[in-house]
C-alpha cells in the first residue's frame, strides 16, 4: 500500500471510538497470526490449570496492577 493512501487510512481509522479501534486492531493482529496449533492450546489449557489450582491453593501470592507494572518498569529499566 502506497504510504499516501496508508496514511490517509490511519488517519480516518483513529477518529473512530476507542472501543471499535480496539476491535480493528483485534483483527488485524489476528489476521497476521499464523493457524492455531492445537498443542499449543492444550499445554496452554494446562498451564492455565495449573496455575489456578495454585492460587486456589495459596501456593501463590497474587499482585495488584500497580505492583506488577513497578516490578516491570523496574526490570526494564524504565
């Protein structure tokens, strides 16, 4: 696509309300993945699994937002 039209695209693309941008920029994300793999999906099923059976457990000690974001920033550097 030729930068012109790519910008005028963009543009008119984000006069649009936060919430249908969100859903654009869902597909188009999408629309670059490859194919599901289906072990893919049953280790991640798994993984989730097992995590939730530890916090149920409290085998875990879950975060608020704003801790996890300080710790990220922290390790990022920024």
């Amino acid at each position: 696509m030729k930068t012109e039209s790519l910008n005028k695209l963009r543009s008119k693309t984000l006069m649009y309300p936060e919430a249908e941008r969100a859903e654009l920029a869902h597909a188009l994300v999408k629309s670059l993945d490859a194919p599901d793999d289906a072990g893919a999906l049953e280790a991640w099923k798994k993984e989730i699994l097992r995590r939730l059976a530890e916090i149920d457990a409290g085998a875990v000690k879950l975060i608020d937002r704003d801790e996890f974001r300080r710790r990220i920033q922290a390790r990022i550097g920024g």
